[in-house]
C-alpha cells in the first residue's frame, strides 16, 4: 500500500475520467431512466437517517459527486459535509448547494478529527478504491465516526478488480474507470469492524452487476 495521497494509478485513472465527464455524468444519473431506481436509493437514505444518533449530527457523505445525496440530506435538516477527489465533481456540487461544507480530500485519507461524525455515508464510490488500499479507507472512517455511529455503504457483487473501459450502464468508452468487485464474504470481513444492521443484496444486474446494500453501526 502506497503511503501518500495520490500514488494510486487506478485511483489517478478513476479521478481523471470523473473529472472529464462530471457534467454529462450529472446529467444521465438526473435522468430516471438512467440513473436507475431512485425510488429504492430514498428508501437507502431513509433507513440511513433514522439510525443516526441524533438529527443534530453531523454527517459526512464520501465520494459525494455532484451532490447527488446532498440535497437530501439538506432537505432533512442534517448537518452535511461532502468530500470528493473530483475537482469538476465538486466544482457541480458547489453551484447545486453553496451552503453544504465541501473538500477536495481523498477518501483514504480522511483529514477530520476522531469521531467528529455521526453518520457516514458512502455510496456507489467504495468500489473505485482498490482491495489493498480499503482497509485503509474502512479504518479511516471508522476513526471519523462517533461511538453508535451509522454507517452505509454500496458494493458491487462478483469477483477480482480492474479497469472497466465503458461495459457500464452509464457507460463512457475510452473514459476508464477502476472497479473492485466483492463476495459476500469479502464483504463481511472488510466490515468487519462495524455492527450489520441490514444486509441487503439486490440480485437484478444494474450497472453491469448485482449490488450490495449494508447499514451498519460503530460500536465502541
């Protein structure tokens, strides 16, 4: 595992591509047909607020794009940060909430004090990061998230790792990106070190894959 920010080449590609496409990719995920089931993403968002410790908070949303998820939360009151590797990422999340607290960091280096979060929250981003730097990433949020802490998160489901080329659904050929796929049990042992409040994996393929959707509580 590389020991500065950055050295990673398949988290450099992922970023690059993101940084390249940020606008179109907003636009598709807007979209009901191709951003897939929102419908099922609220009811995700729902179930992630109601096992906060409290409504005041405060609740970081890792790899937030866009600001997808921000809105969201915004709208429920909540006390959001986002943080994103994407200039142009959050350069979009900017204009679409001038008011949420956003940073340029990377994800396997949270830079926040211990258990300065109530909630984290990490969707559809875990799997850009490559299996021998998640641990780093799990741990890191771990060490930002308060005693009782939620935790979410979405996998993809399969087996092995590498550049994808534009095979998504919401596809870009020739604009990589990196995905690592996980077992069920290569997802329970990576999470490890939280309580698993609901494990639910969704067998329909959506993105190339089936998924995996986990709530989770820090418990010491």
């Amino acid at each position: 595992m590389s020991d500065e920010p950055g050295k990673s080449k398949e988290v450099d590609i992922t970023r690059k591509t993101y940084d390249e496409i940020a606008e179109d990719y907003m636009r598709r995920l807007k979209d009901p047909y191709l951003g897939g089931s929102e419908a099922y993403h609220k009811t995700a968002r729902e179930r992630f607020v109601s096992l906060l410790p409290s409504p005041q908070v405060r609740v970081l949303d890792v790899g937030c794009g866009f600001g997808h998820d921000l809105g969201y939360f915004r709208a429920k009151k909540l006390n959001i940060y986002g943080v994103d590797l994407s200039r142009s990422m959050l350069s979009l999340a900017r204009h679409n909430f001038p008011e949420v607290p956003l940073c340029h960091m990377d994800m396997r280096w949270l830079n926040f004090k211990p258990q300065s979060f109530g909630g984290v929250w990490a969707a559809n981003c875990l799997y850009h990061i490559p299996k021998r730097d998640i641990g780093r990433v799990i741990n890191g949020i771990k060490h930002v998230l308060m005693a009782q802490g939620a935790f979410f998160c979405s996998l993809k489901l399969g087996e092995g790792e590498g550049i994808d080329t534009g095979q998504q659904a919401v596809s870009y050929p020739g604009k990589p990106r990196f995905y690592a796929l996980y077992t069920e049990d290569e997802a329970r042992e990576m999470l490890n070190g939280f309580d698993i409040v609901e494990w639910d994996v969704k067998p329909e393929i959506y993105y190339g894959s089936p998924w995996l959707y986990v709530w989770l509580q820090k418990v010491d």
